[in-house]
C-alpha cells in the first residue's frame, strides 16, 4: 500500500495512540476530536488537529479536508444509553457517507463491537443470523451494512470486544459491587491489540473484510474481576448465586488469526488482568 494519509474520526481511548504510531511511521495524520481542549495535545504530538462531532449531522471547521485523505479510520462510540441510538447512529452515517462519496477516501475502517451479537460462540457470519441484545448493537450492525454496501470505497469492519488497559482499568468496574452473571465468559481486549490490529489490516490491506477481535481466552467472569480488583489492591466484587442477566457468548477470532495472521499480545486477559 502507498498511500501515506490517514483520517481518524475518533482521536480517543484507541484512536490517539494509533495516530501517534501512524507518524512516528511517516503517515500524514489527520486527527479529530469532539473536545476543544484535546486539540493542542494532538498538534504536539504530530497530528493534524479537528474539531468534528456528529449531532447527528457533521459538524465542525475543516470537514471537507478531513476526507481528502487516502484512508478513514471511523472510531466513536454510538452512546449506549442513548435513548434514540439508533435512529442517532443512522442518520450519523447518513451524514458521514455522503462526506466519504465526495472526498478522497479509498478505504474505510470501520470499529464496531462485538455487541452484534446475541449469545453463543460466535464467528463473522452469525450477526446476521441473530438479534443483537442491545439498541446500540442493533445501530452498529446496521451502520456496518451502510459502509459495506457503498460502492465509492472498500470498507473493513472490526468489531471490538471489551477494551481494557492502561487508563481503562477493569478492576474498578465491579469493585464493591454484586456481579451479574458471574459464570458468564468475559470477551475482552488490550489496547495494544487493537491498535495492532488496525496497523495490520492497513499494511495488509485488508479490504472489505469483517473481523473480530478479541482475545483468544475467555475466562469466567468471576475470575476476571476479581483478579483484575486483587492486582489493583481495591475491594473485589461481591459474588452471589442469581438467574443469569444475559447469555453466554464467546467470541471467535479464527478468521482474524488465520486469513491476517495477526498474534495477540495479550491472548489470555487473566495472565494480564490490570
């Protein structure tokens, strides 16, 4: 691949560390942010610095140039406890579709999660077989069609399990609290996998493809959380018999591990809990 500019809609959690990676590699990188006060830490660290946000519509100083870049990174949460998400995230990529026809883009990368699914083992092709179990995966399944089946550009779509470390600790989640459903698998991810993975499917050029990405081990609940409390020295969850909340589902990475090649860093979120 030799294109050598980069838009990354969602210069967050995950976003900024991949962008700072990106130009340390010597890629143009056009960042945005919805927060004003972000914008001098992304020029400081070698960024092209927007103020973008989805109200649904796009809004925002420079739009237009954000999408005359040869790849678009789309990475933004579509708010769970949005009451209206989605009929927010359609009208959202409503709106960022038509920018991605008239701009530059040649490919797309998409993150979505891994909330399209309902319950069970769960591989690429099963999210169109079942429900998902919440409005926001609903919303995502539906805005991954949109960008799949436009024909301006090549779309790849990464659905993301739980993100975990650094900042993002998973031992503060539960801390204290009663746990649902702790015999539950957990389908988590390091942000260094994430970011990882992005960098492969760029260099790879991985188009038009749908990927999980998760990590291999799926460790219960229970063990998680009070693993990830005890490493942080906080108190753990409360663990108590109850009627299970949700189902089980265990996500599968076959096609991640096989066709891209990609080896996790952090395969198993027990050796690792933070």
């Amino acid at each position: 691949m030799t294109s050598t500019t980069i838009s990354i809609l969602g210069c967050g959690y995950v976003g900024h560390p991949l962008a700072k990676l990106l130009v340390n590699q010597g890629w143009r990188v056009r960042g945005a942010t919805t927060q004003k006060q972000k914008l001098s830490t992304l020029l400081a660290d070698g960024i092209e610095p927007y103020l973008l946000k989805l109200t649904p519509s796009l809004i925002g100083h420079g739009k237009r140039d954000f999408f005359d870049s040869d790849v678009m990174v789309i990475n933004f949460p579509p708010g769970r406890k949005r009451p209206n998400v989605i009929e927010f995230l359609g009208d959202a990529m409503d709106s960022l579709l038509g920018y991605l026809s008239q701009g530059d883009v040649k490919k797309v990368i998409f993150i979505s999660s891994t909330s399209v699914y309902a319950s069970g083992h769960v591989q690429e092709s099963d999210a169109g077989n079942q429900i998902p179990g919440s409005a926001s995966g609903v919303a995502l399944l539906k805005a991954e069609n949109t960008l799949l089946e436009a024909s301006a550009f090549e779309t790849t779509i990464l659905r993301f399990a739980g993100l975990y470390g650094y900042e993002r600790s998973p031992g503060k989640f539960w801390s204290g609290r009663v746990l649902c459903d702790p015999h539950n698998a957990v389908n988590m991810l390091h942000r260094d996998d994430a970011v990882g993975v992005v960098l492969e499917i760029i260099y790879q050029n991985y188009f038009e493809e749908v990927f999980n990405v998760c990590a291999e081990q799926h460790p219960s609940r229970a063990e998680f959380y009070l693993k990830a409390a005890l490493n942080q020295g906080i108190p753990p969850p409360l663990i108590q018999e109850s009627e299970p909340k949700n189902k089980n589902k265990i996500v599968l990475t076959d096609k991640l591990r096989t066709l891209v090649g990609y080896r996790f860093k952090y395969p198993d979120p027990l050796s690792n809990a933070p």
